[in-house]
C-alpha cells in the first residue's frame, strides 16, 4: 500500500496541494485559487475564510483525482506566504480579514519604532530592516487605527498557522514565519522583547514559537470533514514558502544555495550563523532546519522586467510567432543567443519598480546606457536579462564573501531559458544546476519538513531522494572577465543615476 506526504502552499493567488510518496515521487497536484484586494493605493487584504475553502477544495479534489484513500496520507505539512497580520479572537474566528505581504499602509508605524531603535540595532536582532512590510508593524497600525479589533485579539496570526488551527484547535508559528513578524531575536530564536516593548504590543498576543518539524496535533473530526482527510492525520507546522523553497531547492547544509527566478527573484544561502551586511543590503531568515539560517537577497522585478520587455519591445517577435504557430521565447532568446556577451556595452539597470536587495530603493526607474547608433535589438533583448543577472550577482557576492559558494541551483520560470541560464553561469562564476521540476520547491521543501517532523526521514539529506537534476552548465571563463567589468560599471552607473530620479521625485512632488 502507497504512503503519502500531503504539502500545501498558500501563495497569494492560491493554494496548491501537492501529493508526495514517501518515497520522493510526486504524484500529483491541484490548484485552487482566491482573491487579493488591493486598494487606497498600499493595501492589500485577503479573507481567510478564502484560504480555509481553498484548502478544503484543493484537498477533496487531489484525493479524488488519484483514488487513494485519506488514511494512506500519514502527514499533512506547509508552505505559506509570510509577513503577514490576521488577528483572531480565542475561538480562532477572524476579526478582519488579513492584512498581507504586500501591503505597505504602516509607514508611520515604522517610523515610531525609529525613535526608540536604529535601523542598525533593529537590523541586527531580525536579521532584517525595519519596514512597513512586517507583521509587527501592521499590527501597530491596527491597534492605532482599529483599537476594537486589537482588544479583542488573541493570536496573530500568517496564513498557515491559521490553517494549522482550523485542522487541529491549537495555535502555533514556526521560527521563519516569526521572523516574518519583524519582532524576533533570530539568534535567540524567540520573540524579541526589546522590540516588542518599544511597539507597545502585548506579547501575550503572539503565537508560540515551533521549531518547523513540530507535530500540531492531529486532524479533528470537524476538520476531517470539511477536508476529506482522516481524523487524526498528523498536522507539522511546515515554513514560510521563502525558507520551505530552501528546502526544496536542496539548500539544507552550509554553502548550498538556490536562486528563484520568477517575477521577483532571490539568491539564498544556508549558514550556520546568520549574515549581517555591514550596509544591510541583504536579510536573513530563520532556516527550516535547527542550529542553521537562510541569508538572503531578494529583487523586486527580474522575470518582470524580461515580461515588460516582451510585451512593449518585442511586438514584432509576437506577431511573427502568432503567424507562424512558433514560440515567441525561441524568436527572443535566438536574438539573444546571436549576441556577444556584455550587448556590445549597453546596460540596463532593472529597476522598474524600484528595488529591494541590494539597493532599498523605492525611487530608482529603468535606465537603458550607452544607446549608440550601432545598437541593435539583440543588444537591448540581452541587456535585459543581463541587467537583470547584474543585480543578482552583486546579491550573490554579498553571501560570497561570507561564505564559500562554488555551484547553485536555479528554479522558477525563468529557469526554463537555457541562455539566461547561461548568462548567471558566466557572470555568478558558479556552476549552474536545473532541476527536473521547476515550479514545486515550496511543496517539496514543505513535504520534506512533514516527514521529518513525524520521522518518516531521518534528516534533511532526504532531499537528494526528492530532487533529479536535469540539467547544468558550467561558468565560461572569458564570459565571466566580461561581466565581472560590466558589473561593476553597472553599480556605478546606479549611483550615479540615483540623484537624478530623486530629483524626479521631487519634480513630481
């Protein structure tokens, strides 16, 4: 008889539960989606009531896709956007829907905690800046702004800690999702009471902290119907999707490392102690895994600027692929592939939406330099995803110079391009690794933390049995000399730019 892992990813468009076999195969998946509102410009909002169907649909749909019985299921684990604030009372029942990730209305709380402590001192007890992005500051915002739903919160709570409770009665979060709160000591591994008092929030109004693997209890009755489930089904409390991508990228020891090439992308590390950037250009998390953490660069807009460059640049590449029944990414990246490395001097910096790592800068635009008369359409195609590997590679030589890294693994839909592959090779110097499955890093990692959680595996090191690489290429060595120089004019040309889309700020102001 089959033994299975049930993984679910709450992301901000849906939820995906994925089927694992104990044995490492994946066996199959189903998607069910849910809103996001978005409005007053900065926020964004989500009904945890959403959520809670979309796991119930999800879960029915992907026991009935495959006929198997709820009790061949031994554990139920996740993956779940982090950063967020969903106050419940003591019943578990939502306030207010919750207020995500994305929302960025606490900008005055975040300024009431810079008059009590540094972004410095701040940045060396999270493991990252204080900014409107994190959950203690949003919830700042409600106790100011909603004083009868603070009063009334028990627990606050991110996505899948508030499935955790609806499938076993108890109320929990892991280290990284405590992380994501903005209030937590990272190396003490506990909620951080210097910041907490200075926020004014009651402490008793925080989760526990778990370690990822800790077992919630078992599905109850109530639950065991909603879902299709078996009453009593292990429930592991699972990882923010950031730090369950680690997993399942295969970054679980020292120096393994990952890169998720999507509409935003990331470089992460695992270490054994976390990496505080001098500058704090780059984060760290809480790993999955005890005694180790996850050091981190994240930039705003990478597959989202080679899809702006697609829609707006390559109109021609797409009516000849909607002609010719072809694929407009083998017409881009033919051009791409055709020209030399460096697009014959022309940059781009990639700042559509500003930038996060390494930058925090919300100011910033994208710049095209060094345009001539020569310039051709293979040169600004390439510069794209060129500008895009630059800022990357200035992330990655941050964690490089704590940490030895000589190979990576890449993920995510940009990972699907053999030449932009290529092009991390040649400018990360490292070893570039594809895996067969691009898309399933957060279920995998989430699957992998349930197993151990109820001793299925005995460590980590199970990844190898769940990941097979399909793919990979090495650094070119003449490439590399080219982009190393090409990087370095690319972060001079930001600095020199930086004053003038300040200026621009202003002029609009």
């Amino acid at each position: 008889m089959a033994e299975y892992i049930l993984a679910h990813d709450l992301g901000t468009s849906g939820n995906k539960a994925t089927l694992f076999s104990v044995s490492g195969e994946m066996a199959g998946s189903s998607i069910s989606a849910y809103e996001t509102h978005y409005f007053n410009e900065k926020w964004a909002e989500q009904n945890p009531k959403d959520w809670w169907n979309a796991v119930c649909i999800s879960t029915k749909q992907l026991i009935d896709q495959l006929n198997i019985s709820p009790s061949d299921i031994k554990v139920v684990s996740f993956s779940g956007q982090m950063m967020g604030c969903l106050c419940v009372d003591e019943n578990g029942v939502p306030l207010r829907d919750s207020i995500i990730w994305a929302d960025q209305r606490a900008q005055k709380q975040v300024k009431d905690l810079e008059k009590h402590i540094s972004q410095e001192e701040f940045y060396k007890i999270v493991g990252h800046r204080n900014t409107a992005s994190y959950g203690i500051q949003k919830l700042m915002w409600l106790r100011d702004n909603e004083p009868d739903v603070y009063a009334k919160t028990y627990k606050t709570l991110n996505a899948k800690d508030y499935i955790v409770f609806k499938l076993t009665g108890s109320f929990y979060t892991d280290y990284s999702d405590g992380n994501s709160m903005g209030c937590f000591d990272l190396e003490k591994l506990e909620w951080s009471e210097r910041i907490l008092d200075i926020s004014g929030i009651d402490h008793n109004k925080l989760p526990e902290l778990k370690p990822s693997t800790f077992v919630a209890g078992g599905v109850t009755e109530e639950a065991a119907k909603a879902t299709g489930l078996a009453a009593g089904t292990a429930i592991v409390i699972g990882a923010g999707d950031g730090v369950t991508a680690s997993i399942g990228a295969g970054s679980v020891s020292e120096g393994k490392t990952y890169c998720s090439l999507g509409t935003s992308a990331w470089i992460t590390t695992t270490s054994k102690k976390p990496i505080f950037d001098p500058e704090m250009r780059t984060v760290t998390w809480a790993h999955a895994i005890p005694g180790l953490y996850a050091p981190n660069g994240t930039m705003q807009y990478a597959g989202g600027a080679f899809n702006w460059m697609k829609e707006t640049i390559c109109v021609s590449e797409k009516n000849e692929a909607k002609n010719t029944g072809g694929s407009i990414y083998e017409y881009i990246n033919k051009q791409i592939e055709e020209t030399p490395a460096g697009s014959n001097g022309l940059l781009f910096l990639p700042y559509l939406l500003g930038e996060r790592a390494p930058r925090w800068d919300s100011v910033s635009k994208g710049s095209y330099i060094g345009i001539t008369s020569e310039t051709t359409r293979g040169d600004m195609l390439r510069s794209v995803l060129e500008g895009v590997t630059y800022n990357l590679a200035i992330i990655l030589d941050i964690l490089k110079s704590h940490i030895s890294i000589e190979e990576m693994t890449v993920i995510g839909g940009g990972a699907k391009s053999e030449v932009w592959r290529q092009i991390m090779a040649d400018a990360f110097n490292v070893k570039m690794n594809v895996p067969s499955l691009l898309d399933e890093a957060g279920s995998m990692g989430a699957a992998i933390i349930g197993g151990v959680g109820i001793g299925l595996y005995e460590n980590f090191d199970i990844v190898d049995q769940f990941i097979t690489i399909s793919d990979s290429q090495q650094s070119n060595k003449q490439n590399y000399q080219i982009y190393d120089q090409a990087k370095k004019q690319f972060d001079e040309f930001y600095f020199a730019l930086r004053r003038v889309f300040e200026q621009q700020l202003k002029g609009v102001d």
